[in-house]
C-alpha cells in the first residue's frame, strides 16, 4: 500500500498534487510520502510485537538525512555498511547503540569512528576483519560488541547481482567454519561476542530461503551456547521484497515474517533484529520526470523523458521493471499504444522500457515511476554533467525539498585545474 492515488484526474503525494511540486522544483524529482514510510516501518514493528526486538533500516535503501530521522523519531535503528552511512544515520539523530555496522570491507579507520563514537555491534564479515577489528579496539582501550555473519549457502532466488547467501558469494563467512572463528574471536582482546548475523539477498518474494537459513542460524545458536559462548541477539538482515507491478506479484506479508521468526526462534531467548530497507522505502518513494518528445520511429516509437538512468539506474543495471503512469490520469476509454520509454543520457541502456504500453502523451507532460523510493535517488549519478535531482518529502498536505538540485556552477566549479594549464 502507498499513499499515490489520483484525485479529480490529478496523482497525488498524500494531500499534495503532483503537478503542484512539478511546477515548484520543476522534473525530474524523487517524491517520498512521511505517511507511507511511517506505516511500512510499523508493520515491521507490529510483526515482531512480543520479541524483544529492534528493527534497523537499511540506509543504503534511501540515506537522506530527513527520512533517517522520520524513521529515528519512531525508534528505529540503523544498519550501516560504511563510514559514510554511519556519520549520516548520528547527523539525523539516532545515537550509535542503535547502528549496527555490516560490510565486507570495514577500514580501521571506520572501525575506530565508529568505536570512538559508539556502536550496538559491527557484522563481522570474515576472519581477517575480526583480527583487525581486535587490534583497533585493544589500541583504543575499547571493546567492539560483534556478531559473525554466517554465510549458510542459501540460494534465496533473487536477482544475481542482489543475491548474498550462497557459498559463491563474498559475503560472510561459511557456516561451517562459525564455530571455530567464534572460538578465536572469545581470545581476541577489544572483542565481545553478542550474537550472529546472516543477510542472504535481496528483493526475496517467497519465504521459504529465508526460513532455510535462519533454521540453520538457529541451530548454530545452539552449538555456540554449547560451546560456551553468550549468543543474546540475532541480526537477521533484510530482504524481504515488494510488488513492483500492480499485477499479479504478492511477496509475503511482514505479518507472515514476523510468525515464521516466531516459529524458527522462539524457544532460544533472544534478541531479533531485521534489517529492512526496500520495505519500507521502496513503495514510499516515486520518480516524477517530464515527456522531451515522442519520437516517430521505424517500427516504433519512443517517449524521450528528462529522467535518464543517471537518475534511476534499476532498469539499466538490473533490467528492473517500474510501473509508469501518467501524471494526469487517462479516461478509462483511452486506447493504449506500445512506445519504448526512454531518457535523453547516450547510452543505449539509458532504457526504462520497451513497448510498455502508454496512452497518448506528449512534450510536458508528466509521468511517475512508481516504488522508486529504495535504491533510486542513493545510486544516482552526475554522468553526462546532469546534476543530481531533487527529493521531496511529503507530510499531508504540506512537503518540504530536502535535497536540492544543484546549479550547473556548482557541479562545474567542484573541479580543479593544475597550476600548468
């Protein structure tokens, strides 16, 4: 559910009609509904009611600081995966014993910030980082709270470049080898082991990889307490996915999560924490962006936006599919033709889709990409010298701009000419 619907023939962000914010900060724009955000976050909260419980956003979702401290207002806390990430979620508020740190490739640098400035735990991702984690924080006088992500060789059936549990994949370390570096981490000084971690993927529209792997979790839990060691929190990571279409896509329901991690680890006292990021953010959030031209060509015609794929690379990078409806709603008796929708950057990946069917648009005319809120204003890019594109944040009927789009000067004058020329 999400909070875009047409009102009188005109989409809306809550209260706000769209063409109201257009003619404001112009297109294109990403446009974030408070309402929409809040109730996703709290479906997560009202799945795991009765655990003992914290439910930390993935920054690398959506980072801007205005949603960070929407969703910190709430009592969420932060997962991180770099140093970046970790200074964004203290400048919107949220105190460090509510950020955890995750990430194959932690720098000593990040790891004593984060230390110096405080941590809930860091998701060691191996054995050598685990080593140099012990060696920042004994130098520091401070003790690293940690828990090892575990890599239970899980194909979780997502796309290939979002997949994360399977044995071939970078992240964590084998499942078979937890035990032993559990064992040397006990010796480490400036360690304090607190739990365990697993992230198997992302976009997940079906439960059963999950439940493969935190049955797997679980078990080991159980080795470890037997071995000694004082496992009281499991970080499950985040995953679960979202219709990208209206059609005919239904991933599971956070309630339906929530009672599967009730089952797998209800008798084992401990403390749950999920790392959802696109839940909440990606119906939350649309890409508004202007018709440049309908081009006649052979065979086919394309409908040439102001949006291009430096602005939402999904499509380009994954062959993602958005939903793409007109800003002013068509009459129900309107034919359709097929055009490929495409944006102005010279790449032919510069593609949003092709023969999508349309009705009848334009030059000025509006369009929205709808569920663009996750992974779409955080992966854009200034290629092509095209500046960064504003966000907006709606709350009822007023919104607010919080990330401007920054003057050609601006991008321009960033650089720097040598002395010699």
């Amino acid at each position: 559910m999400d909070h875009f619907l047409y009102r009188d023939g005109i989409l809306h962000a809550e209260d706000v009609p769209l063409t109201e914010i257009a003619a404001h900060v112009g297109t294109p724009f990403y446009c974030y509904s408070t309402a929409t955000l809040e109730r996703h976050f709290r479906l997560f909260q009202d799945a795991l009611a009765g655990m003992d419980h914290l439910v930390c956003f993935a920054i690398k979702s959506l980072s801007n600081q205005a949603v960070l401290r929407l969703l910190g207002n709430l009592g969420a806390g932060m997962d991180v995966v770099s140093g970046g990430e970790y200074r964004r979620a203290l400048a919107a508020g949220v105190p460090g014993d509510r950020v955890v740190f995750s990430g194959v490739g932690k720098t000593r640098e990040e790891m004593g910030y984060a230390l110096t400035h405080g941590i809930r735990q860091f998701n060691v991702e191996s054995a050598e980082e685990l080593r140099v984690l012990s060696e920042v924080a004994a130098g520091l006088g401070k003790t690293a709270p940690v828990t090892l992500r575990v890599n239970p060789d899980v194909d979780a059936k997502t796309h290939e470049k979002i997949a994360t549990g399977r044995k071939e994949d970078k992240f964590g370390v084998p499942i078979a080898s937890a035990r032993a570096i559990y064992a040397e981490a006990a010796r480490l000084p400036g360690i304090e082991v607190v739990g365990i971690d697993v992230h198997i993927g992302s976009q997940l529209t079906d439960l059963a990889p999950f439940e493969a792997a935190f049955t797997k979790v679980a078990e080991l839990t159980r080795d470890l307490r037997g071995d000694g060691h004082v496992i009281r929190r499991v970080d499950l990571g985040g995953g679960l996915g979202i219709p990208y279409t209206r059609s005919n896509e239904t991933p599971p329901l956070p309630l339906d999560y929530g009672a599967m991690i009730r089952r797998v680890f209800g008798d084992l006292d401990v403390e749950i924490e999920i790392e959802p990021g696109r839940l909440i953010a990606g119906n939350a959030g649309i890409l508004v962006a202007s018709v440049i031209y309908l081009k006649q060509g052979e065979g086919r015609d394309f409908l040439i936006l102001d949006a291009a794929m430096n602005d939402l690379i999904r499509p380009a990078m994954y062959g993602a599919h958005h939903d793409i409806i007109p800003v002013i709603e068509a009459a129900a008796a309107t034919d359709q033709r097929p055009v490929d929708i495409v944006g102005p950057v010279c790449e032919s990946g510069d593609t949003f889709a092709k023969q999508r069917a349309m009705p009848p648009l334009g030059a000025g005319d509006l369009v929205a990409f709808r569920s663009a809120g996750a992974y779409g204003a955080v992966m854009s890019s200034e290629y092509n010298t095209r500046p960064l594109i504003p966000e907006v944040l709606v709350h009822g009927d007023q919104y607010a701009v919080i990330r401007e789009r920054p003057s050609f000067d601006e991008i321009i004058n960033r650089d720097r000419l040598p002395e010699w020329l």
